[in-house]
C-alpha cells in the first residue's frame, strides 16, 4: 500500500466571530496571522497551522470527538493562562504516563483547544 500521508498540516476551529477569534488567538499565540480574510484566518505554530473559519450556524454543542493539542513546554501553567485570557476548563492537567502532560479548554466559541507537553516528541 502507498503511503499518502504527510503528516499534520491544519488544525481548524470554526468560530462565530471571526474578528474577536482573530485576536484572542493572537493574544493567546503570541503571534499575528500570516493570513488573514473574512473566509479565513491562519496562524503559523511551529510549522503547523491553526485556522479560523467563521461558522455563523447555532451550534450550542460542539463535538469534542477530535482533539489537536499544541506543543507547550509547561502544560499547568499555560492551562491556566489560557483560563485567565477566556477560555473554560474541560479536561484538567494530567499525566498520561511517560512524562506526558495534556490537558483541554474550551476557546470562548466552544471549540476544545488541547495543551501537550510531551518530551520523547520530535517533529520532523
């Protein structure tokens, strides 16, 4: 069988209001969108890329079914900077064996944004 994988490119986060998204994931990445339009805003993370679609359905439930979780030295302290820029707990801080650390939050459009600390990892 042929390999057609390349690995992970986006990770996309539908959310109601673009512009406010825009800036909290700014605020909250450290960095501008090396793309930005009203259909869609992009970020690069560490060669990876977190976009924004707007969604103007009226979704009261996302699904959590599918999680990213983001590369972070310090799972806690990001966990809880995250809660003080906005977002709302859902899966607290834990170590899942081997030094791993993941924790969630839901984004303040009720999207789950996963935190990894993960020491055997190497991208490449």
């Amino acid at each position: 069988m042929q390999l057609h994988f390349k690995g992970l490119r986006t990770a996309g986060y539908k959310v109601g209001d673009i512009i406010k998204a825009k800036e909290w994931y700014s605020r909250i990445l450290g960095i501008e969108p090396y793309f930005d339009e009203p259909f869609y805003v992009g970020f690069n993370v560490g060669g990876y890329e977190l976009g924004l679609q707007p969604d103007d359905s009226q979704a009261t439930q996302k699904d959590a079914s599918v999680v990213a979780y983001w590369g972070v030295d310090d799972v806690m302290t990001t966990y809880h900077d995250l809660l003080k820029a906005g977002a709302t707990p859902h899966e607290e801080p834990t170590e899942v064996g081997d030094e791993i650390m993941v924790a969630t939050v839901k984004d303040p459009w009720g999207n789950a944004f996963g935190i990894i600390c993960n020491p055997h990892f190497k991208v490449g």
